[in-house]
C-alpha cells in the first residue's frame, strides 16, 4: 500500500457557530476540547462547512510542547458568540483556516437497527486568518486517494434545482492509521461523468485514483402549497440541507491495481476485514452503554465480508 496516501481536506472562512467543550480525560489526567465549529466559505455565508475536533489537549503528547489548536479553540469558547456570525454578524466573526482529513462518523442507531456512517471533516489544525483566499472554490477543498467500486446517475430534481449528476461509490483511507472510508462523491460536469463511467470500475475490477473538489453544504427551502376549499390555501416551508463532495478533477492516470507500490488487491481486503471489526466494536460500545443504563437491544452486528468483491 501507498505510504504517503493523500487525504485532506481545507477550509477558509467566517466563524459561523460552534459548539465546542473542554473536558477532562481521567485517563490521561488531561483537559481536551472536542466538538465542532461551522465555517461560512463565502460572503454571503450560504455554504456553511463543518470541521470537527475530536480531542485537542493543551501540550502535544510526544514533544510537551504548547498546542496552539487549543489556545484558539479556547478563545472561541471563552468569547461566547461574539466572534460568530450568527451571535455578531459577519463583520465581527473571526476569518479562520482549518486543515485536516475526510473521515466517518460511525455509531448504530437504535431506530434504524443498524450502523450509520456519516462522511464528515476531521480537522487537524485551526488558524487565525488575516485575509481570506479571494479565489472561493479553494475555500473549501478536498483531495483523496480514491478506491471507485460503482458509479450511478441520479435524474435532476427541478423542484431543488439539482441537475443530473453521477454518484462515485468506493472509498479512501485515514492517511496515518490505513483504516478504510467508505465514501461518495459526486460530479456534475458531463465531461467528467463521461469519464468516470468510462472507467467501467465496479466491486470486482475496481479503479485506484486520486480526485479532488469542493465540499458544498447549503440549506434549500421548498415551498409546500396545499388548496384550500375554502378560504386561504396552506403554504408550508420545508428547509432541507445538502451536503455533497463534489469532484471537480482527477489524475490524468489511474494508479496500477493490484500493485505492490500502490494497492494490492489483498490488502484491501484485509482493510475491508479490519473495517468490520471496528463496526463491531462500534455496536459493542453501544450495547456496554445501553446495559450500564439498565436497557438492552438484542440486534448485533455481524462481521462479515463479502467474497469474491469489494462491496464497501
């Protein structure tokens, strides 16, 4: 497998909202500050990005050194919404850049009886900006190794002004520790759906890549409008949000499949099987909590991998 497998994910913007805690971790006897804050990419503050922070302490572990992430994160706690967007207005939100990697949110859900893995951006490192980048499209930025198993069109929605478009099915991986991220982006660009269903990659003959993009995340209001027999009609809004990762370009080349210096067929498979261990640590999590509570649910989440393809 590749060494250096790419994976990140940048974002420049206002301080939209956060919502940010310190904690303390008895078992490292140290503070920490995990939570998300929300970054408005554009100046009209309509595509609004998340960046999450898992656990930010105040000394990097290895060196003892001080951890600037904190200090900032910290501010913005201690400023209360006076430096957001929504507490003050853009004028007075604090212009931050964020780096970090494209990464899951996995947990099951109890309703639905099963694991739900959320795409979301992890971030790494947090800045206080000066200026921000005039050029929007790299505000708010991807790029990934890309494993594609599958592509799918999906007809345009008039109703959400939503063109056609072309899912990509597959996965990349977390840079440091190889684990697999089942993902989908999507693509617009009729060159670029052209190109990607001309791969003809699917979960037996899949395609290695690199691609990026942009992360775009707006709310759409639909208006519902229901005649009345009488009197005024109903009108009703429904505010939905839509989140997509959006491939704007890709190597020239596909890497090698099947190949020592890039991916080997094997170890994908060991990464698929390794990935399904770690959902089932995430359902026996969950059924540790709910017992601790007194509550129980008798489903359980199986380890299994398909043979014969990647089915992700």
């Amino acid at each position: 497998m590749k060494q250096n497998l790419v994976n990140e994910v940048h974002g420049e913007g206002y301080l939209y909202e956060y919502d940010l805690k310190v904690k303390h971790s008895d078992k490292n006897n140290t503070d920490f500050i995990s939570g998300k804050i929300s970054l408005a990419t554009d100046e009209d503050c309509q595509n609004i990005v998340e960046y999450h922070f898992v656990y930010v302490t105040p000394v990097y572990s290895k060196s003892g050194k001080q951890n600037p992430n904190f200090g900032l994160l910290k501010n913005i706690i201690d400023s209360g919404k006076d430096k957001t967007v929504m507490g003050a207005g853009k004028e007075n939100a604090l212009k931050l850049r964020v780096d970090g990697t494209v990464g899951l949110n996995d947990f099951w859900s109890a309703r639905d009886e099963q694991i739900v893995s959320l795409i979301r951006n992890e971030a790494s490192f947090v800045n206080q900006a000066t200026n921000l980048n005039e050029d929007l499209k790299k505000r708010n930025t991807f790029k990934t190794d890309f494993v594609i198993t599958g592509t799918f069109r999906k007809e345009a929605d008039e109703e959400r002004s939503i063109p056609e478009h072309l899912v990509v099915k597959g996965a990349t991986f977390n840079s440091f520790s190889k684990a697999l991220l089942p993902v989908s982006y999507v693509v617009y660009n009729p060159n670029a759906i052209d190109y990607f269903e001309s791969l003809d990659a699917d979960a037996s003959n899949p395609a290695f890549t690199k691609v990026w993009g942009n992360i775009c995340s707006q709310e759409f209001v639909t208006k519902i409008e229901t005649k009345s027999a009488f009197g005024e009609d109903l009108v009703e809004e429904r505010t939905t949000t839509r989140k997509e990762y959006v491939i704007t370009g890709a190597q020239s080349d596909c890497y090698e499949w099947d190949s020592e210096d890039t991916l080997l067929a094997s170890e994908l498979k060991q990464a698929m099987s390794n990935r399904e261990l770690h959902l089932a640590e995430v359902k026996k999590n969950f059924d540790d909590y709910q017992a601790s509570k007194g509550a129980t649910n008798g489903a359980n989440a199986a380890v299994n991998v398909a043979a014969g393809g990647f089915n992700f």
